[in-house]
C-alpha cells in the first residue's frame, strides 16, 4: 500500500525522531511511503487561535498536496483531528470548490494508531522496548478521533514493555496550542496536575500520540528534574529487539 | 451602585476578612481585568483550589455513575438537542402560544427586550403591591439581569432562600458556579458567614453554630422559615415553559423554592424565552436529563409546576430577551440557547477548576459561560474578549453535554471574532507567511539548527509564558524534511 506522511510543522521542525520511527514502522509492515515536500502545517494553531483566513489558506494547501493519495498517515492526534473535524467547518470560509476537496481528502488522513489498527488490521507491530511505560491520552485523539483503546493494544504487544494505569488520564495536560502562552497560569497549573499523576505511576517513560502535548508536559518533567522521560507512540513501535 | 443594560450588576467592595475562599479581591463585572489575570490570581488561592477540586470532582463522579447507567443516554441527549434545536427555530410561535396559555390561565404576561426593562416591570409590579420584601427561589435571569441589585436602589430587599444563594448574599459574595453559588467556600467558612451575618438579614444563627453540614443546615431552616411565612411577593426563573399549556416549572433540591412559589400572594417569574418548550411530551425528555446532568440524581427531590395564577395568588410572567435574540441570529453561536444551566460542563472543565468562576465575571461561569457572555453581552470589554480564550479546547465539556452543545466550535468561532493583540497580528502573519511555503520552512528550520545551541533556557518578554515553567525542546540537528531528502 502507498501512503502519503503527513509529518506535521511540530514534528518536521522540533521532533524529527518520530517522523523516522513512523516511516520504519509503517515499511516494516510492508507499506511503501511517500514524503509529499510541499506539505507545511495543518493550520490548527491560526483556526484555533483566530485566525481563520491564515489558516484556510493552510488547509487549502494541504488538501492540494494530499489530494491523490489512497491514505495519509499522521503521526499526530491532534492534527489528525483538525483536518477530519475541523476542516469542514471551515469549508464554508474557503474558495469554490473547497468544501469538495476537503469531503475528498479528510476521510483519508489517519492517526497512526488508526491506521495500524484500523486500515492494516495489526495491533502487534513487533516491536520491544523493555520499560515502565504510562500513557497519556490526549484530548483530541481521546475525544476528538475517539482512538479508543487502540494504542493501548498497539502498547500492550511490546515486548517487555510493562503499561502503568495512569490516574485522570483523560484529563487535559494544559497545553492547548497557544493556550499555553496566553492563560500560563491554568495551563501550568493542570500539567502539574498531570505531572503529579505521571510521577505517581513510577513510569519511566511517559507515552503519547501527540508530540505538542509531550512538549509541554515533558517541558515540566525537565524542569523538576524528575528523570521522567517523554516518547511519541512511534517512537516506542518503531524498537525491535535488534535495534534495542 | 451603577448598573449595566445587560449582565450583572457591578462589583461590591469587600471587606479584607472576608478573603478565604477566594473571593478576596476576585472582580467580578466591568473590571478592566482580563480572564488571565483573574484566573492567576485564582492558582494561587489554595484554598479555593481545594474547595473547587473536592466539589467538582465529587459532582463529576455522581453525574458519570447516573449517566453510565441508562443504555439510552444517547438517544435522550439527541432527542435534548433536537427538542431545543426544533423550538428555537419557531420561537415565535412558540412564544405566542405560551402567552395566549399563561393569559387563558389567569396570569399576566409581560415582554422585556433587556435586562433595564425586565427590572422596571419587575420593581413596578412589586411596588404596586406595597411591600418591600420579596423572596426569591434561586434564579440565573433575575441574577443576568442585577435584579436585586435595582430592587435595592428603589428601596425592596430581595431574601434569597437557596441555601446556596443564602451563603452568598450573607457573604456580599458573587455567584462561582450555576447550580452551586458557593462552591468556592467549605463548611469552616460558611458557619463564620452564617455567624457573623445571619442577624443582620433576619433571625440570627444559633448560639455555639458547629461546621456539621446538618447544624448548618438547621441554622438555614430556621432563618428562612421565618422569612417564607412574612413575605407576600416571590420572584422566581423558571427551569422550563410549556407552550402547548402555560405551565411553568421549577426543578429543585431543597423545597425552599416550593415555599417561595406556594405561599405569598404575587409570584413574578423572569424567564428567558429560550426556556419554552412546545409540549408536555418534550417536557419528559429533560426532567431525565437536567436532574442527571446537575446534581447526578436521577430524579431531582421537588418539581413544582403550575399553571397561569393559583386560586388566591397573582401571576406574573416576564419574558427576557436581553441579547437571545442576537445569538438566535447567529448560525454557529445559537447552540448556546439549548442549555439547561446544568453545569455539567463547568464540573468537568479543567480551566473552571483551576481558575474558579469569579473569573469568569458573570453569573454564567465556566465552559458554557465562555461562550454565553460574549454573546449575550458583546466582547467590548477585555474580559469579555479573553473570554473565548479561557479554555484549552480539551472537549470534556461537549462530551458530557445533555444537549451535545459543541462548545469548542462555538469558542473557535468566537476567537475569529476577537480582537487581537498587535504583536499577535504580527507573530500570526509571519507564522502563515512561513508555512505558505515548503522553501522558507525548510531554510526556516536549517536557521534554528544553526542556532540550536543559543536558545537560552529561560526566555525574555512574551516566551517567559512558557519557559517560567516548562523547558524549551531541545531543537534538532536536523529537520525531518532534510533527513528525509539526504537519505
């Protein structure tokens, strides 16, 4: 199967390691993937800070770039969702024929959790990381896509790895995109809450779907020294015995 | 005190030692104060963190366990929505029929297009009575408006009887939270209130007042039954209206609102017309999902309904616009209009919880408050206009929604509407500049490995947002884009 990557601005600029790990796993299981160059960003950070116009003309680029692909496979939740719930809100607010292409392209972007389970039927990736794992959720892959249980299979056949219930998982860390700059306060204040409960868990690594939401917890995890270290989904089903 | 045409009424001073549970020097309306600096100063309150974190999280259990246990909660919120959906699109004639019902009833129906002439009609009605004391059952249009406050300045007292309201107006406090006012204050708190103020609004609290719930409890009975069997007028809201009769009804916990709705000889109910339901039928609907909602009961302990004027009683309906219209008019916002005020979202919302609902300015706090202020009375202020922003786009509240108001979608919206902050403009513009072109990323990300080893650890100005509290990520060799084409 040909799947279009579709990287995401937060993970091709900042967390380069996951793009990797999602292009190991997904040709170990036999799919060929392509890297379309011209893909920049979702626009989730202009819609949901304001600005709509910015952010159409994102949306309008990344329905051009992955127009023709049978599948699109995300290494993020939350962008993920922004193209699959979000963009066809906005269709309204594009140029013609906007609202066509976006009916044509959204339904084929995947989270990679979904695109696992769901379109190539695997919840055991072979992969084997030897450690004390907590997963985070995250609100748009727990509430906006609805992965459900879907990682936490792809999880449970890791080899070695040992999952840790996390206390108030389906509770937001704070990060929110730009909420954490412009209300840093509250945002603070729940990812402390979330680190209280990661910490709780005596995890050594804190596990997620969605980098953004990494950054900022683990941002925390940093600054406390915790020695808790944060790792995307990919990251983890990308380690096999013979790499570990 | 001054008033507003629409919201609250403005701020009460508020002696020093009355501080604890967060109300200290919390503003409320028409302060220039945005949601952020309100709610920073809310973190820091650990008291009232605790009050807000055991309240919450208490109600959010009960409310899941009620929930989980009904196989058809989905269809039940589907049919919530469809109801509200279906009867704001022919308020109209909805509205019609009710005032045709209540008049046929024996009541009186009165129009208010705003909160200015909903509080004329109310205090004219109770002056024409000749009484100056009125009870009140709790009510979130009479509080919308500032109606005790009017009535104060022409010379009525206004008793609220909800146990809850009772602490607050004892407290000169402001509402946090739509079913539970003071939710921001424990049971140590409430006995010093109830101590030190009970004597100057009617009976005092009883000599040696433990901090036992039933003795505060008591200390309530007792104050207010005095007041129920003196007062000739009542105000109340209303929960619902049924078109098809004329009936109104008032779902409570306490039975105070029962004795305020029974007894005196005048009942005036201020009624926002979205409240107005067509038929008994879909009536059924939401004493299923309000009680379950709210409290997380599956059936709410008093439901009082009536219909028109009782025998030896005078009705009086007000129906308040103030700004429902507007929002009607609205595409995307007019979702709003099908809440219950059944706080669900306010118990689950991570922001309310740390930020307490003073915060939010207005008797409508929390997730569903975020989207309702800003509509009901415009984003001119800066509060009003961080109020769209008061919110980490997490969902929990859509999700336990009885209604399904999508809430995220209406605060995307209104963040559209906002007004932004120059260097925002600026930092957005080049932001979309940027990403407009796979080239300028590309020699974008190659600059920032260049200079990955200056990136200080803490940043100066606007970045301090982050960095005062969370490490930076560290920035790659390597662009995942430039991995990808080397190899």
């Amino acid at each position: 199967m040909r799947v279009a990557l579709f990287i995401t601005c937060v993970n091709d600029t900042l967390f380069p390691g996951t793009g990797r790990a999602t292009v190991s796993i997904l040709r170990r299981l036999g799919c060929e993937v392509d890297f379309p160059a011209a893909q920049t960003c979702c626009g989730q950070m202009h819609v949901n800070t304001g600005y709509p116009e910015e952010g159409v003309r994102l949306a309008r680029r990344f329905t051009e770039v992955f127009r023709d692909y049978d599948a699109v496979v995300a290494p993020s939740g939350s962008c993920a969702a922004m193209v699959r719930e979000q963009y066809p809100r906005l269709a309204g607010r594009g140029e013609e024929g906007f609202a066509q292409e976006v009916a044509r392209v959204a339904p084929k972007v995947h989270e990679l959790s979904e695109f696992l389970v769901d379109v190539l039927g695997v919840t055991d990736v072979g992969a084997y990381f030897p450690h004390r794992v907590a997963y985070h959720p995250t609100c748009h892959s727990l509430r906006g896509l609805g992965l459900g249980d879907r990682p936490l299979a792809l999880l449970g056949n890791v080899r070695g790895l040992e999952l840790l219930p996390l206390p108030g998982a389906e509770e937001c860390c704070g990060f929110g995109g730009t909420f954490s700059v412009k209300n840093p306060e509250v945002s603070a204040a729940m990812c402390a809450t979330k680190v209280g409960n990661v910490l709780e868990t005596g995890a050594e690594v804190l596990c997620a779907a969605d980098n953004s939401c990494l950054m900022h917890i683990g941002g925390m995890l940093g600054r406390r020294e915790t020695g808790v270290r944060t790792m995307h989904l990919a990251e983890i089903l990308a380690r096999t015995e013979a790499r570990a | 005190m001054s008033e507003r045409a629409t919201g609250a009424p403005a701020p009460r001073a508020l002696p020093a030692e009355e501080g604890g549970g967060g109300r200290a020097s919390v503003t409320f309306i028409g302060m220039p104060r945005s949601f952020r600096e309100n709610a920073a100063e809310a973190v820091r309150n650990d008291q009232l963190g605790r009050n807000l974190r055991k309240a919450t999280h208490t109600i959010r259990g009960k409310r899941a366990r009620v929930v989980e246990e009904l196989p058809d909660w989905a269809e039940l919120r589907e049919a919530g929505r469809a109801i509200k959906d279906h009867t704001l699109r022919h308020l109209d004639r909805y509205l019609l029929q009710l005032e045709e019902a209540v008049t046929r009833a024996g009541g009186h129906v009165h129009w208010a297009a705003d909160a200015a002439e909903a509080n004329r009609i109310v205090t004219g009605l109770v002056q024409a009575t000749g009484e100056s004391d009125v009870v009140k059952v709790k009510s979130m249009a009479t509080q919308e408006i500032g109606l005790n406050e009017h009535l104060a300045a022409h010379g009525v007292t206004a008793y609220e009887t909800d146990l809850a309201e009772l602490i607050v107006q004892l407290g000169d406090d402001w509402p946090s939270h739509i079913l539970v006012p003071a939710i921001h204050r424990n049971r140590a708190e409430i006995r010093r209130i109830f101590r030190d103020r009970m004597a100057s609004w009617g009976r005092p609290a009883p000599e040696g007042l433990s901090d036992e719930p039933a003795a505060l409890a008591e200390a309530a009975r007792l104050h207010l039954r005095e007041r129920f069997l003196s007062s000739k007028v009542a105000i109340s809201g209303a929960n619902f209206m049924v078109a098809e009769t004329g009936t109104m009804v008032v779902v409570e916990s306490e039975g105070n609102g029962r004795m305020c709705l029974t007894l005196p000889e005048t009942l005036i109910s201020v009624v926002g017309i979205e409240k107005v339901l067509p038929t008994w039928r879909d009536l059924e609907v939401f004493l299923q999902l309000l009680p379950r909602s709210s409290t997380g009961e599956r059936m709410n302990p008093y439901t009082s309904m009536w219909t028109g004027a009782v025998e030896g009683q005078e009705f009086h309906l007000v129906l308040l616009d103030n700004g429902r219209t507007g929002v009607l008019a609205d595409e995307v916002g007019r979702q709003a209009l099908r809440c219950i005020r059944c706080s669900a979202c306010l118990n689950v919302c991570p922001v309310y919880e740390r930020a307490g609902g003073h915060a939010y300015g207005s008797v409508y706090p929390g997730p569903i408050g975020a989207i309702l202020t800003p509509q009901l009375r415009g984003m001119g202020s800066e509060l009003d206009n961080s109020l769209p922003y008061a919110s980490s786009l997490c969902g929990a509240c859509l999700e336990v929604c009885p209604v399904a108001i999508d809430i995220p979608e209406v605060l995307v919206e209104l963040r559209a509407r906002a007004r932004h902050p120059r260097s925002e403009r600026a930092a957005m513009r080049a932001a979309g500049w940027l990403l407009g072109d796979q080239a300028r990323l590309a020699r974008a990300q190659r600059l920032a490995t260049r200079l990955r080893r200056l990136v200080p650890r803490r940043l100066p100005g606007p970045g301090s947002a982050w960095t005062d509290t969370r490490d930076l990520p560290e920035i790659p060799e390597e662009s995942f884009r430039d991995w990808w084409k080397r190899s």
